[in-house]
C-alpha cells in the first residue's frame, strides 16, 4: 500500500519543525495543527517562558526588560532542541535576532517561515493587546519597522511558507504538501 504523504513526511524528518516569522503569522495556530497532523508533540517558546516565569509576556518585558527575556528565549529554544526529540516548535517573532538561535535553528531544525503582509499581521494582532513591543502610537507602522528589519533573518529559513488568505486547514493542506516536496527532494 502506498504511503500516506503525512506518513512519508514523519518517515523522512531527522530534525525538528522550527515556525519562524512575524508575530501574527499563524506560527502557533498552524504549528499546533502541524503537530497534530504530524502527530509530534507541540512547543511554544513562549508559552515555556511564560509558565516558567509566572507571569505573561508584557509583564516580563515591563519587569525583566526585553533582554532578559531574549536570554530566556534563547535557552528555551537551546533545550528543545539539544534533547533532540522531532517535535514541531513555534516560536516567539523575535526569537531569530538571536545569533547563537539562529545558529542552532539552521543546524539542528527544519526551519520553516511563514511569510504574511502586513495587512494580515495586523488585522491578527490587533485583535489582542498582548504584545509589548506593539504598545506604541502606530503599531501598525511599528510592525511594518520590525518586518523591515527582520526579514534578513526570516529568510535564511529552509522553507518560505507564504500565507494568503484562506483558511487554516487550506494553509494546513498546502504546507503539508510543500513540506512533502521539500523532503523528497
Ligand atoms: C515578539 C513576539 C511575541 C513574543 C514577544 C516578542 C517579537 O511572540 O515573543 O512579544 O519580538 O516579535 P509571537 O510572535 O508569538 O507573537
């Protein structure tokens, strides 16, 4: 019987999912029903960082400052992928401004951008008020200004998933298959 393409895809990774992009981007949504279609384990960098710390986000930049928690950060993403389990990994929109991460993501994971317009970032990420580097006059210009800055970096990833405008589980269906192609190469 031939195999199932989900199947052929766990058959053929060595090395994690690393979702890397914009805030806003759909790494932890999609990340999470990639690992479910996957049936790997899920990580949120973030989410590790803020039940470690006791607190969200916002708070540990107001209290720790941004740095401490890009060290934070750093050491979290070190640890998933040192224990060298195949798991899928979303993290933070910052997290690749790290040169010592951005080392590891490229050696140690299969990294893969999700690469959105700014129009869709910021209609996502104006729905909640939880990112602290958007409290700013102009968030959307301020995201615009990260985007600029940043996509250097995003785009030193092994796959570039652009997102349009359809639904979750089309994004799903089409990055399943990308993700298919890129490892039968
Ligand atoms: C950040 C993105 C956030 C979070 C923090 C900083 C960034 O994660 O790590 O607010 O620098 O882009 P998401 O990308 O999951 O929103």
């Amino acid at each position: 019987m031939p195999q199932t393409r989900n199947q052929q895809i766990i058959n053929r990774l060595t090395k994690s999912i690393v979702l890397i992009g914009m805030m806003g981007s759909g790494k932890t949504t999609l990340g999470r029903a990639l690992a479910t279609a996957l049936e790997l384990d899920f990580k949120d960098t973030d989410k590790i960082i803020e039940e470690k710390a006791g607190r969200p986000t916002a708070e540990i930049f107001t209290e720790y400052g941004e740095e401490k928690f890009r060290k934070a950060e750093m050491n979290t993403i070190a640890d998933l992928l040192d224990s060298r389990k195949i798991q899928v990994i979303a993290t933070g929109g910052g997290a690749i401004l790290n040169e010592q991460t951005r080392q590891r993501i490229k050696t140690h994971s299969l990294s893969i951008w999700l690469n959105a317009d700014i129009d869709t970032l910021y209609n996502r990420v104006s729905k909640n008020q939880t990112r602290p580097l958007l409290q700013t006059d102009d968030p959307k210009q301020t995201l615009q200004d990260l985007m600029e800055a940043r996509i250097q970096f995003y785009e030193q990833a092994h796959l570039h998933f652009k997102l349009d405008h359809g639904s979750m589980n089309a994004a799903l269906g089409d990055l399943l298959e990308q993700l298919a192609g890129f490892l039968a190469e």
